[in-house]
C-alpha cells in the first residue's frame, strides 16, 4: 500500500497517523506492511489523509524521483533507474529486478556450459552470470534504501 509514502510525505509518525484515524500503531504498522486492512479502518484513514479508498489500496509502482532521500542516493545506483517513469519496462518494480537476475543467472550458467562446445560462449556465460550478481546487487541496494 501506499500509505508509508503518504504518511513520510506529510512528515507523520505512525503514533501521530494512529492518533488521528483512531487506529492502533499496531494496526499502521500491520497495513504498512501490506497486511489486509479493514473498510473501516481504510475509510479513516482516507478521511485523514484527504484521500479516496482506492488511491490509499493502490500500489507504489513509480520511484519518487524529485524527494531528496532519491537526490541521497549514490549516482551509480540511481543509474540503474533511467527509463523507470516508463511503466512498460517494469524498473521501478522490485519483481521485475528478481526476474531479470533470475533470467540472465540461468541464461548465464546455460551459455556458460556450452563453452565446452565453442570457447566464446565461455566468454558471454561470465558476462550474462556477472549481470545477474550486479542486477542482485541494485536489488538489494534498493531494498536496503527503501525505493520499493
């Protein structure tokens, strides 16, 4: 859900959003989390937040790239998400970064193996694996900065 990024927006603890909607801070966290959230519980935090019910159970699928926390980040990583505002290309969804490591891994090993029949496979079964560890890498980094 969206309602971490709405509530960071508007500079809220989760104490401050529960206070408001009349929720517990357990309940906050536990939608935070993308655990299923009661109407009742959805409505007040809509009314809070100024929002219809739909826009509060959409997903996040676009990187915020204007906040400073994206400013923050080390250029080389935001590298990696050029092109993100094009939803069709799936780089500001981390299931689609775990595809792709996945898909140049097997491809890699695969290649790799049928260097026993032709030496330059060798060489593009070590470039497609040595895709897959960095592709695992900007996966991690973005989990470990909060981009999802």
């Amino acid at each position: 859900m969206i309602l971490k990024r709405l509530r960071e927006n508007r500079k809220w603890s989760q104490e401050q959003l529960a206070i408001m909607a009349g929720l517990s801070v357990r309940t906050i966290q536990r939608i935070e989390r993308g655990q299923s959230a009661s109407l009742e519980s959805l409505k007040s935090l809509a009314s809070v937040l100024e929002i219809s019910i739909s826009t509060l159970e959409q997903e996040i699928f676009m990187i915020d790239k204007t906040s400073e926390k994206w400013k923050s980040l080390p250029l080389l990583f935001r590298l990696n998400f050029v092109g993100s505002e094009v939803p069709w290309l799936g780089l500001s969804q981390r299931n689609h970064w775990i595809r792709a490591e996945k898909l140049c891994a097997f491809s890699g090993i695969v290649i790799f193996a049928m260097g026993l029949i032709h030496k330059d496979f060798f060489i593009a079964g070590t470039f497609m694996v040595l895709t897959a560890y960095v592709t695992s890498l900007v996966t991690r980094m973005g989990d470990q900065y909060a981009i999802w």
